[in-house]
C-alpha cells in the first residue's frame, strides 16, 4: 500500500524525499410487529422447480414445488431472511410476472437490494478459476445450470449454450460435484490466479488551514491508521520539511494530469525501482509484492522500513501560516489538491487500487472547485439559494468535482471525504466524488469529536485472516435469462456503458448497461438493481411447465490480500401464472420494495423539485393500494390490505416527513451526507433511517419494550430509547428527569431506578457497537432543547390542534406542528384508492 500525503492550505505543496523518504426493526406504527430491535428479519419467497430431465441430464439446483401452497407471511419472511444471510439479496416481488403488461400494474418495479460482500462464514473460497460459457454470454457455472455428467458438458440457462467442463471435472459425478454446482452455492467467491499489479495505494489529502487542536487530533489519527496496515503496506509522505525536493502547486489554478505527470517528472521511461531503494521482503501468507516501477518509485516505501520517518513527518505538520483577517476566510484549495492527487495516481497506477482519503477542515475558497468566497460578510449558499437559482459557485464547482469523480472511477480509485468543522464545507458541490467512486463521506463537528475518530478507525477493520475488509477496484456485472432485463442501478458507482441484449428498453438510475464501476467497496456495500419483465404475453408466449426468471450477479474486486476475487451470486424467481395470479401479491417484500423506492426517490430528488418527488411517492401508493387493496369502490371503510403490505404505507409516510426528501431544518452539506450514506445501506440499516425505531423502559416492564414511534409514547414514568441510525438518543420523561436530578439513584432502596436509567445506556452501546458511521449519542430531558431530535421523529397524533384522539393518555406529549398524523394520511390514502382515480 502506499501513502501520499497533500496539504490542502493557500499553496498545494508536494514534497520528495532523497533517499530516506522516497517519495430491530420494529414497525412503530403497528406494535408488536417487530423481529428484532438490533437487525431486521428479512426475507425471501422459495423458488420453482424445473423438473429433472431424463437419462442423465441433472439441474443441480433445488427448488420449490409450483405452485405450492401459499406459505404463512411470517414463515415467508423467515424463509427471506435466510437467503439474505446466505446471499446478501432482497428482492420487492419474489414471483415474477409472466408479461410486461402485468409487470407495469405492478407499481413498484421488480427490484434488488444486494450486498455482494456481505460476510458470511460459509461462503466457499475457492482456489481456481471460474468456468464460464462461451462469449458474449461469459455467465459462470452454477447451481442452476443442466450437467450432462457422462459428456462433461453444461448448459448455460442465461443463453441455452453448450460448454464442455474443463479437464479438472473429470471426476465429477451424481454423488461427487464440485462445490459451484452444490444446490447451497448460489453465492460462491473465487481466488482468481492474476494478482493486483501493486498492493493498494492511500493518498492522504490534509487541510491544515484549520484550529491547532483540530489538526494534531487528526495527525494522531492518521498515525494511528499506519499501525493498522500491514507491514508491507508501501507508503508515501509529502510536505516533510527536511525532505530534499517540494513540488509547489498554484491553489488558484487547475492542473491536468499531464501537467501534474510533468511537474513530478513522472513521464520520464525507464522501469524498476530507483537504484539503492531496499527490496521488500516477502511476508508470510501474503503474495510477494511488486515494486512500483517508473519515476513513481522515488515516493513510495513499505511502512515497516519508514513508519519512524513518516511519523515524524506528520506531526511536523503546522497550521497554515498564511495570515486570516478577522472578516475573512482561510485561503484553500481543496479543488487543486483533489486534482493534484488524481492526477499523480492517474500517471502511474492506473486500474489500480488506490484510495484518496480528503481530511478537510472548511470550505474551499480559492481556485478551482471553490464553494463560497473569502469574504465571511458572503454567506455559503443554503437550501432557500439553490431553489432561487441564487448560487454564485455551485454549478461551476459541481461540474468540476463530477468530472474529478469520472476522471477517479474510470482509474479504478476512491474518493474518502472526511469533514470536520461546525460550518458547511461543500460536501454538496463533492459529493459526486464519494458517490461515483464508492467512497465514505463523514460529516462531523471537528477532527477532535470522537464519531470522528471511531469511524475513521473502523474503516481500517479486517477480517479473521488479517486482511482489512475493504475492496479496490471493484466492478459489478448482472446477467439474466431472456424473462428479465435490467433496467438501471441506484448506488454509489458509474456505469461501464456495456450494452447487451439483456438492457432494458427504459432506465432507472444509472441504466443503458448492464455494468458498472463501483471501484470502493465494502461487506457493507449496497446497491438497488432495478429490472423489467421483457416478454409480451399473450397465448403464443405461454410456455409449458413452471418457468423461471434467472439473475446471476458478477462482482470483481481487488481483495486486500493482493489477488484478485470474483464473487458470484446466482438466484431465480417463479415466473407467475395466468393474468391475476395471486402468488404475486403474496410475494411482495414490502421492507425491501420500500427501500429500493427509497433510493428512486432519492435519486428523483438530485434532480426534480422536493414537491413534484413528494407527489410521486404519493401517486406511487395510491397506486399500489388501489391494486392490490381489498375494498367496495368509493367506500374507505371497506379498505384492507393483506399482510405483507400493511407497512409499506407507515414506511411512505416516514419516508415522505425524513430528511431525505424534507430539506427545512438541513443544510445542503446534511442533506448529501444522509442521502449517501442511504445509498449504502441494505434494508435493515436503511429502514431504521425511514422509520426509527423506539423502545421504552418503564417499571411496568422488565427491559425495553418496543413501542409506537408516536407522540403517545411519550410519558413522565418512562424513558425512552430512539434510533435513527444517525442519532442514539435517550430521552428521560419529567418525572424520571426529576428523580434523577434529585439523585434517587444513588439512594438506598432506589436500585431499580438505578438500573432503569443504565439499561438503556447498554442498549445504546450495543446499538452503536457495529454502526459506520458512528452515530450522535444523545441524552435529553422532557422538556430539554435537545428534545426535539425525538419530537421532529415522532408521528403527531396530539398537537396543538387536535389533542389527543382514540382516548389516548391525556399525559402524552403535545407537539407542535402542522404536520399531518399517520392517521389524517392513512384516511386521505383509503379515500383515493377506493376512489379508483388514482
């Protein structure tokens, strides 16, 4: 691995050295329904059966019967829940319908949420090449697949090609088959035999126009991360003052590539290490590293020949001297040195993994790629600007960073941005860089906050083996059978622009390819894939015996290790029967259609008006209630949905009141920040940020106990336990707040009080144990300013204007809002669907 180091102040400077240095989800608005407070139970519908053929032509895949009894929902999402561990996918309809005709009466479009890194301990690694069909097809061998075993040839079900088994089957039989071909192993990684060109490259860009305590807390950072590298790891440090040579770049202006390749002198031929550069050595379990070669070799070192030096050298870093007025802001060119450091991993490492990790402490306000002026009388643009078109930066500034972001993810790099100041730093102008490269973006107050440095700390986590659990230059490739098309992707990456008979004719996201670059990439990783039904319908299509519609998913990656891996999962859904099929309804995963119409109207809301997005989430449950609602037309009373869609209103209406869509009271910088990491989640995550999760502790009850996300929650004897994902908040009741303040707890006789205020404390840490980013913990008072983190969250059923209904409590929480109740939206919703003009 190898680190570089750029200092983002008035001037970009780059330095080399000479010799030494080189170079739970509960569903709050129905009780009790809830799986589990810490993870979500998801789940996924069983298969059909394609029948064996005879003689000795074998399906290696095991299916369930067609048209078997309807399975009971909660068994269904037991059942979804076990693919998604084994799989790491989520569909919205698990039977698929047979015509386009059907599929567009659907509402939400067929759908998958995939994690193609999901860990998972029985995953199969195995050591040898994948078998894959003849081009264009190139679909690898799977459980799904008919095996001649007599012959030693298999037939592809993407394409109903015939591929011989290479010489190493020989041996195969009904009672011996390779593990690819195992009914378990729709989902199966390969160690592929090419090893990465060099091991991965960090790029450390530092902003040191920033407070003294700030800077050192974040050099103590990054100096805590070389200790999480492997020993071989090749670093690189710039700006270290006793170092022979600076390159010195202008902040107000943009450089090329190749006028950074000249500057550094990176154009010169010639290959192999630089003379008198020490070998490295090669390290137990890990393949022998390859030294970089070219001009590049005068930056880069293994860490564990110069973590001395380059310590020394980071906390060498000083604030940037340049002087500030007191009416003014610090001069920095963050566009330059984003530029800078693309084009230096751009000249010699590219299609090689390499992460550019931005530490930025403000706002650029010099060159190219600045958001605001120097001045501090001119006010950085907020949401209320950019609706008035009144942004003097951002059009220029965006365009900029997108083609920095396309210049990176075509290189195979990542963007990481890192913020932390109380005051917006253009997160909103940057964040195609961290979307487009599959890169992290972390907002917080200051370097010194500890959400800051546990999150950073996190992304340098490994696995069993010692490998950091990230990937590098990753790529994603889905297939289908002729059923199916894709039809775009929703996620942190850039399309590849493969064109194939398996592209759908409409787009969705990122569409017109059936591959994409997702170069960063993590177990967490998650991307909505949308596709569309392609057959016609009608008699002359109608195909004997039960069908199926396939996907197989190819993720290729750079593993931390040093090779290169491919994982493969393959998965196949019922195609549905004769219109109005009801195995269709029941196939409905209302969890994951609700994220993955999340991510659409997030995407929606990047480049529509916030109300025309809101409308059509609107229209969009109009629309799926008035089809597959049970009612007597214009008649509300007689509404009723089947079990597994009566969350997918509740979860709409979340959606519609959160932070994703609901701009007020969010800066622009917030608003990219949560949209990103929405983007990156799977379902259970991502549920949590639409419709929190609450629970109470109370002496009525041993332990929590999940209830309503409600203002009818909120009672004096109770304390209250919120999740948002970004927030943890605990919220004490009047009078739980009152004995507290009077230190019952520390009473004798009071230890159950005590130990009602501690058990939602260890909640909280269990909840924030294992999330990334790390979110804001949160302790408040009834009553308190902080409160209303709780209050914005919570369904308004009492406010100032209605009181409370359905004989409620008269204690519960008023609050103040002109928001309508889930109820108010749950009467407006039936009286238009039944109304049938939707």
């Amino acid at each position: 691995m190898f680190f570089v180091l750029l200092q983002a102040g008035g001037l970009c400077t780059m330095t080399e050295g000479a010799g030494r240095l080189a170079g739970r989800c509960m569903a709050p608005g129905a009780a009790g329904i809830r799986s589990s407070r810490r993870r979500l139970q998801l789940l996924i519908l069983p298969i059909c059966t394609i029948h064996l053929p005879p003689l000795h032509l074998y399906n290696m895949a095991a299916f369930a019967p067609h048209g078997a009894p309807a399975m009971d929902y909660e068994a269904l999402k037991e059942q979804w829940s076990d693919i998604e561990d084994k799989d790491g996918i989520r569909l919205s309809w698990n039977t698929f319908p047979s015509s386009r005709m059907e599929a567009s009466r659907l509402v939400v479009p067929i759908g998958a949420l995939y994690t193609p890194l999901k860990e998972k301990t029985d995953t199969p690694l195995l050591q040898y090449e994948p078998v894959s069909c003849k081009a264009p097809c190139r679909a690898v061998l799977n459980p799904f697949c008919q095996v001649d075993m007599r012959a030693r040839i298999w037939i592809c079900p993407f394409c109903l090609q015939r591929n011989g088994l290479p010489p190493h089957y020989k041996d195969i039989s009904e009672n011996a088959i390779p593990p690819e071909l195992h009914p378990s192993s729709t989902t199966i990684e390969y160690r592929l035999a090419r090893p990465a060109p060099v091991p991965p490259i960090f790029v450390f860009v530092v902003d040191t126009c920033q407070e003294e305590d700030s800077l050192k807390a974040l050099k103590d950072s990054i100096i805590m991360s070389l200790s999480l590298l492997p020993p071989n790891a090749l670093v690189h440090e710039l700006g270290y003052t006793e170092c022979a040579k600076s390159y010195v770049f202008r902040g107000s202006k943009d450089y090329t590539g190749k006028q950074v390749q000249e500057m550094l002198g990176l154009m010169m031929g010639g290959g192999g290490a630089r003379a008198g550069m020490p070998a490295m050595q090669p390290q137990p379990g890990r393949p022998a590293p390859t030294a970089p070669m070219g001009a590049a070799a005068r930056f880069l070192l293994p860490v564990q020949q110069c973590e001395f030096q380059l310590t020394n050298a980071l906390e060498s870093l000083q604030k940037d001297p340049w002087p500030v007025a007191n009416d003014k802001r610090p001069l920095r060119c963050t566009g330059v040195a984003l530029s800078v450091a693309t084009g230096l991993l751009e000249t010699s490492f590219q299609n090689a993994g390499g992460r550019i990790m931005l530490f930025t402490g403000g706002a650029a306000t010099e060159g190219p790629g600045m958001v605001v002026g120097p001045e501090l009388k001119e006010p950085i643009r907020s949401h209320h600007d950019i609706d008035k078109d009144n942004i003097k930066y951002y059009k220029k500034a965006f365009k900029f960073y997108e083609t920095l972001a396309k210049r990176t993810a075509h290189n195979g790099h990542i963007i990481d941005i890192f913020a932390g100041c109380l005051d917006q730093v253009g997160l909103l102008e940057m964040r195609s860089l961290a979307n487009s490269t599959g890169g992290h973006m972390i907002l917080t107050d200051s370097f010194t906050s500890s959400m800051y440095k546990q999150s950073f700390a996190r992304i340098f986590d490994k696995d069993a083996n010692d490998n950091l659990l990230m990937g590098f230059n990753a790529s994603l490739e889905v297939l289908t059978t002729k059923e199916l098309k894709v039809t775009g992707l929703i996620g942190h990456a850039v399309s590849m622009n493969k064109k194939s008979a398996n592209v759908g004719e409409t787009e969705c996201g990122i569409g017109n390819t059936c591959s994409w670059k997702m170069c960063g990439i993590n177990p967490n990783s998650s991307y909505g894939i949308y596709f569309e039904i392609a057959g016609q319908g009608g008699p002359t299509n109608v195909q004997q015996g039960p069908q199926k519609g396939l996907m197989q998913f190819l993720t290729y990656y750079q593993h931390s290790s040093g090779q290169f891996h491919l994982r493969v999962t393959t998965v196949g859904r019922n195609m549905s029967g004769p219109s109005g099929d009801p195995a269709i309804a029941q196939s409905f995963d209302q969890e994951a259609a609700a994220v993955l119409m999340s991510r659409i109207a997030v995407f929606k809301a990047e480049v529509d008006d916030g109300p025309d997005v809101l409308r059509w989430v609107d229209r969009m449950l109009i629309r799926l209630c008035s089809r597959f609602a049970e009612y007597r037309k214009d008649d509300p009373s007689s509404f009723r949905l089947e079990k597994n869609f009566t969350l997918y209103p509740q979860f709409m209406f979340h959606l519609r009141r959160s932070q994703f869509l609901q701009v007020f009271n969010n800066s622009p910088d917030e608003t990219a920040f949560y949209r990103h990491v929405l983007n990156h989640e799977d379902v259970s995550n991502s549920l949590v940020m639409i419709q929190p999760t609450l629970d109470s502790y109370g002496f009525d009850h041993e332990g929590s106990q999940p209830v309503l996300l409600d203002s009818t929650s909120i009672q004096d004897q109770t304390i209250l336990l919120l999740d948002t994902f970004f927030h943890i908040l605990i919220f004490h009741g009047e009078t739980m707040a009152q004995w507290r303040k009077a230190g019952y707890q520390d009473q004798e006789g009071y230890e159950n009080f005590r130990e009602m205020l501690e058990s939602p404390k260890e909640d909280a840490k269990e909840l924030i144990q294992d999330r990334f980013p790390l979110p804001r913990f949160i302790v408040c008072d009834a009553g308190g300013s902080q409160a209303r983190f709780l209050l914005s969250k919570l369904n308004p059923s009492t406010t100032h204007t209605t009181g409370a209904y359905g004989g409620v409590s008269q204690t519960a929480q008023t609050i103040f809002t002109d928001d309508v109740s889930l109820q108010t939206f749950m009467d407006h919703l039936m009286k238009l669907a039944v109304s049938g003009n939707s």
